[in-house]
C-alpha cells in the first residue's frame, strides 16, 4: 500500500530546511562561480529544469546537442545568464559529486544547488532518523549520500548483509559477490561502528538509487521490515521504509527501456505482502510527485538570486516579484515529467523530447506535453525564442 500521504506531511518541514541547511551552504560557493554585476532588470523572469537521463545523457554520453543547449545559458564570460537546475529521479552519489561529474560531461560549471536527485530530500528525515540505525541500497555509494546529508548511523546494505552468515544462500553462485565481499569487510574493520547489528534494530530503510542485486536485496530487506529491524528473529512492528523514486521504466544505453526502482517496489512490495499476509507501508518521492515540483521552484528561485551576486536582498525584490511567470520542465518521460509538471500547474511549462523513454511523431495521448520537440537543444532553443532572451 502506498502512503503517499507522508510525503505531504513532510513537505513544509523539507522546504523550510532546504532554505535553511542545504541553499544556504551551497550559496556563498555558487555566487562566487556566478556572480555578475549586471543591471537588476536583466534577471530573467523564467527559469528551466533538466531531466538528466534521455535528456542530456544517455549511456553516460552526453546527446541531443546538451552541451551547446546549456552553453546558451551562460553568457560570452561563463557567468550563469538564465536560472536553470537538474531534476533527476536518479542518483546514488551526493550532489557535490554529481555536479563536478555533470561539468566534466557537459562543459559548463555546475553548482551542487542546481542538482535535485531523487534522494535529496531524504536530508530532512535526519532529523528523525539521525541518531538510528539506517541501512541505504543501491547502486553507487549509498551509505556516502546518507552520511553527507548528516545520518550518523548508516549501513549500505552489502555492509549489513555481511554481518549475517547464510542470509543470501545463493552468494556463493554469485562469482562477482567474493571479491566484493572482501573488500566491505576490510572496510568495515575500519569503520567506527558501535551498533550489535543483533541487537540494535534498523529504524529505517533507504532505496537510494536502483539496487544492484535485487534477489539479495529483496530477501534481506524482507528480513529487516518483517522482524522489526533484527533479522532472524520474531515478527515485529516494520521499520519506515523509502524510495528516492518510482519510475516503473528509464531509457539507458540498450534500444528498449530497463527496470526502474518503481518496478523494485513492486517486486519487494508483492513479496513483502505474499510473506507476511500485510501490507508493505512505504513512502516514495521523485517526480511525478507535486511536492518536487514545488520544492524545485524554491531551490531555482535561489539560484535565479544568486545571479547578481546578492542572494540575501535578491535584488531588492519582493518574493511575490521574485516568482517565476515561467518554469520550464525538459524530460523524456511522459509519465514522469510531463505528468508532474501538468500536476504542478502555473508556472509550470512542459517540454517533452524524443531522446529517451518518449519516441512517439505527435504527443503522448496520456500525458501530453505543452510543447513536444526533437531534443534538448531544440528545447533550448524554443524557450530563447519564446522568452526573447
Ligand atoms: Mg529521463
């Protein structure tokens, strides 16, 4: 059973945090990338959000024209003309990571602000979970992305499952898993960790990003919300489970599209419930869901004032004259980005692009987009003419 409702009831604490923690430590770096001493007037009054995978990289190959597209963002000196930020349902790498690696790929200078994963907002539950027990799944460094946000107790889940003899039957058939294995518990020797993973139950559960070996995960994480965050024991009360996302599907490097962490969370979810006879309770964020939309047009907006070098005045504008008259989503996904920036409503403005999960010759009949184009740059390029920028 979903419980989409805890996102809901999370939101206001996340917004008001992400002013807070996570602007605010970015900020400072970002205006000495950006700043420029232009006149107040020239800051524009719209701003755009990237879909990153199908949109600008595909296979880890930038496409569609996306270095030039953000090019035109920035002006002849490399300062940041136009607001714009990332908004990926991916992840698995902290932001700052993700933004040095976006540069690199994309050749233009990206502050860790402009990037919104699918996992950002797992930041406001430390409050909440920053003292217990956690354990983060996925590909990439999990257990890092939590630590940086500021969870003190955090297990990536090949860590965790190394504590426990016989808890996948099958690692012994999985010929990659020895030498892995290896290496986490060499890690794990020199890890400050004073948890008796028997006795100290796991409080949460973290998908972070798309879990590498899913018949692993599933059982282990089926032990952990079945018996009350101790393995091998007695049913228990489920300990809080999250998902960074719920694409069912994404387009990656092979022609046809792959299984996204939506389709991980069916697969734990109808397991969880065939094996325990109840349901599975678990919150999910990323887009379509309205309250990334919301919390993007925060996160641009602080960007947008860091355009003239004055983030805390923004110009001396209110924030009613600081709002956006347009945000443009660029994605691939209709299910995914054009639903949810429809769903988001005013301001609003969706550009779907036939780079990705979308291939169709008119819009999707579903979820149409406001404007459907070829790719990224084409996507650009409209938005330059429309705003005559
Ligand atoms: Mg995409």
């Amino acid at each position: 059973m979903s419980v989409y409702m805890g996102v809901f009831s999370v939101r206001t604490t996340y917004l008001k945090v992400y002013r807070a923690s996570r602007i605010q430590t970015y900020s400072s770096r970002f205006r000495r990338l950006h700043s420029h001493t232009g006149p107040d007037t020239q800051r524009p009054s719209f701003g755009i959000s990237f879909d990153i995978d199908g949109v600008l990289i595909r296979g880890g190959k930038a496409i569609g024209g996306s270095p030039q597209a953000l090019r035109r963002l920035y002006g002849d000196d490399g300062t940041l003309k136009i607001p714009y930020i990332f908004l990926t349902n991916g992840g698995g790498v902290p932001e700052s990571k993700r933004a040095s690696e976006l540069s690199e790929l994309l050749g233009v200078q990206i502050s860790p602000l402009q990037v919104v994963q699918g996992h950002s907002p797992f930041r406001d539950l430390v409050s909440r979970f920053g003292n217990d027990l956690i354990v983060a799944v996925g590909k990439g460094e999990p257990a890092k992305v939590m630590l940086e946000y500021g969870f003190k107790n955090v297990l990536s889940i090949d860590e965790y499952a190394s504590f426990f003899k016989g808890i996948d039957p099958l690692s012994r058939y999985k010929n990659w898993a020895f030498k892995q294995n290896n290496e986490i518990m060499k890690n794990m020797n020199e890890l400050d960790f004073s948890y008796n993973v028997n006795s100290d139950a796991v409080k949460g559960t973290f998908i972070v990003s798309d879990p590498v070996d899913w018949g692993r995960d599933i059982q282990v994480l089926c032990d952990i919300l079945s018996c009350g965050g101790l393995p091998g024991k007695e049913k228990g009360h489920q300990p809080a489970l999250y998902f960074a996302s719920d694409d069912l599907l994404y387009q990656a490097e092979f022609p046809a599209e792959r299984l996204g962490m939506g389709a991980f969370r069916i697969a734990l979810e109808n397991i969880f419930n065939s094996v325990n006879g109840i349901p599975l309770q678990y919150t999910s964020y990323g887009k379509p869901n309205p309250s990334v939309f919301k919390n993007a047009e925060s996160v641009l907006m602080q960007v947008a004032s860091t355009l003239n070098g004055n983030p805390d005045h923004a110009g001396g504008r209110t924030e009613k004259e600081n709002k956006f008259r347009t945000i443009y989503m660029i994605g691939d996904n209709p299910a995914v980005d054009i639903k949810g920036a429809t769903k988001a409503g005013y301001p609003w403005f969706s550009i779907l692009i036939r780079t990705g999960v979308f291939k169709g010759k008119d819009n999707h009949p579903e979820y149409p987009a406001d404007m459907v184009v070829e790719n990224v740059e084409e996507a650009v390029e409209y938005i330059l003419k429309k705003e005559a920028f």
